[in-house]
C-alpha cells in the first residue's frame, strides 16, 4: 500500500513541477503575457531557460517512473489445462527452491530469486555453506535438487538455477568461564 501512495505522490509532484517549468519558460520567452514586466539581460535568460528545461527532463523522467509498472515482479505463474487454470504464487515456488536446497547436505541458510523467462524459471539461490563439503560438488547437487523438484511439484520447466555462495558458517566461540 505504501508503494501505491508513494507512486501516487510521485506522479502528483512530477506534473506539478513539469507544469510550472512549462510555464515559467512560456512566461521566460514572452509567449504568456501578464501584468508584471520581467526583464532579464540573455546570459540570465539563457541560464534560467535551461535550467528549467533541465527540470523538464527530471519530471517527465519522474514521471514515467511513477507510471511504469514495478520491476516484473511476478505475483503467480499461470497454467492453463484441460480442467482450468492453475495458479502457482511465486512464494510458493521460491518455499519448494528453499525446501529442496535445504535437503543438501552443508548447505546453511539459503535464500531464493525466482523469475519467469520465456524457457522457463530462472531460480536464483543465495546460500552459505559449512565449509564441511567440496563446494563444486554442493553447488551441483543444489541445482539439480532445486531443479528436479521445483519440476516435479509444479510441472513448471526450471530453464537455470544460479547458486551464489556467499561464505562459510563460523563456528560458535565458546569461552570457557572460570568460577
């Protein structure tokens, strides 16, 4: 909700701004006549119009970041059967990636990106390891684990899992108390 109201006020302020640019430059170039006589010598006028045209380009590009939609963000990938259709939230898929990456041996709080390209899923785990284990052979096992049973469950095609270790799990220091 919060992003909605703040796109919101960000559409608002970009044509509000926009708005008064467009019309300080038709006030600038004497398009617009008022009542107040404004005169500049050309270096200031020079300066001001292109600063107001600088404002211009920030709006409209303001702008369209308050209409565009967000990042390809996927709620739920959809199937169509003979029955009906199937709906599979993307939470649901990245839970089956943590499910399956967390059965490997060695493999310590996983984390997972899901996106849908056009092959496929594109699963992106991010792992840390125990050190206990060859890393290559852990790595393996996570994608074909991952990929086998995203597959399996949800009959979606799984195009790449990417696995990103980011370290290795420090063992707990215990300090020994003297009493």
């Amino acid at each position: 909700m919060a992003k909605i109201v703040d796109r919101l006020l960000l559409f608002v302020y970009s044509v509000t701004i926009l708005v008064l640019s467009i019309f300080a430059i038709l006030l600038l170039s004497r398009s617009v006549q008022v009542p107040v006589d404004f005169r500049f010598d050309l270096p200031t006028l020079s300066i001001l119009i292109a600063a107001l045209a600088v404002l211009i380009l920030i709006s409209l590009r303001m702008l369209y970041v308050s209409l565009r939609r967000g990042r390809a963000h996927l709620h739920s990938v959809d199937q169509r059967t003979d029955l009906g259709e199937i709906q599979i939230s993307v939470e649901t898929i990245e839970n089956l990636c943590l499910k399956a990456a967390a059965r490997v041996k060695g493999v310590k709080e996983p984390r997972t990106r899901i996106r849908m390209t056009e092959p496929g899923l594109d699963v992106q785990i991010r792992t840390v390891v125990d050190g206990e284990y060859p890393i290559p052979a852990l790595t393996d096992e996570i994608q074909r684990g991952v990929k086998e049973f995203v597959q399996e469950i949800t009959g979606i095609p799984v195009a790449s899992v990417s696995v990103y270790v980011a370290g290795v799990v420090q063992p707990q220091a215990f300090k020994s108390r003297v009493e």
